[in-house]
C-alpha cells in the first residue's frame, strides 16, 4: 500500500521512489507536518490563493507530503522506523539491481551500434567497389566495339 502512493507522489515530484520513501523517513522523524502547518493555515486563510502557494510551494508541498505519511498510518498506531527503514533497503536494492540491468543494455545497445555502423561502412565500401568496377566494365566494352 505505502509503495502505490508513494509512486504517484514520486511521479508529481519527479522522484524516485527511494528518494520519496527516504524524504517520508525524514518528515517522520523531523515531524515537518507541524513545522509547516503555520504555513498552511496562511494558505487556507489566504482562500487558496494561487500567488501565495507560488511564493510558499515548497514549504506547502513538504506539508502534504507529511501530512499524506501520518494519513497512511492507521489510527492509533504509531509509525513504524523500522519498517521505513525496510522497506527503503528493499527499494534501494531493486534500484540497483536493475541500474545493473539498464548499464547491461546500454553497453549491448552502443556495441550494437558499433557493430550496425561498421557494416554500414562495409557495405558502402563493396557499392563504391562494384560501382567501380561496372563503370571499367562498360568503358573497356565501349572502346571494344567501338573499334571493331
């Protein structure tokens, strides 16, 4: 459940999801959801004025993405580190298993280009080779009939 909404917070942020998972560690442990709620009664006074959340988007977005980790905790529990923490190293292991993948493929695909442009280049060379020869073919056969 915490990794679905972690993906669509990761997604509007532009994060991972290691990055996201890590930042909800921090605003559990700083408790940043009280530190900026001043902030965001101000936005709420202000009508939810369009300038105001340009001018404070930061501090607002740190306040719903805190407020969005104590909604996830069912009421009456606290939050559970060690969990966080688990869950963040198991995250943190598939990003680098498949970060080994994508540099796999990445070197495969520049060999592949290598080896695609090395044949473009042999292949041009027999065209030019044959256009060559096909040209001394037909002025040698000119001259041989135009002389008998």
């Amino acid at each position: 459940m915490a990794a679905t909404r972690l993906m669509a917070l990761h997604i509007v942020r532009g994060r991972s999801i290691a990055e996201s998972l890590k930042e909800r560690m921090d605003y559990t442990e700083n408790d940043l959801k009280t530190e900026n709620k001043g902030v965001f009664e101000s936005y709420k006074k202000s009508g939810y004025s369009k300038t105001f959340y340009q001018e404070h988007e930061s501090e607002l977005l740190l306040y719903k993405a805190a407020e969005e980790v104590y909604k996830s905790v069912p009421k009456g529990q606290t939050l559970n580190m060690q969990k966080l923490r688990d869950e963040y190293g198991r995250i943190l292991e598939e990003k680098k298993k498949e970060f080994l993948e994508y540099a796999q493929l990445n070197k495969d695909m520049h060999e592949y280009m290598i080896a695609k442009k090395n044949l473009e280049m042999l292949y041009q060379q027999d065209l030019e080779a044959n256009d060559k020869d096909g040209r001394a073919q037909r002025t040698r056969n000119s001259r041989t009939e135009s002389v008998l």
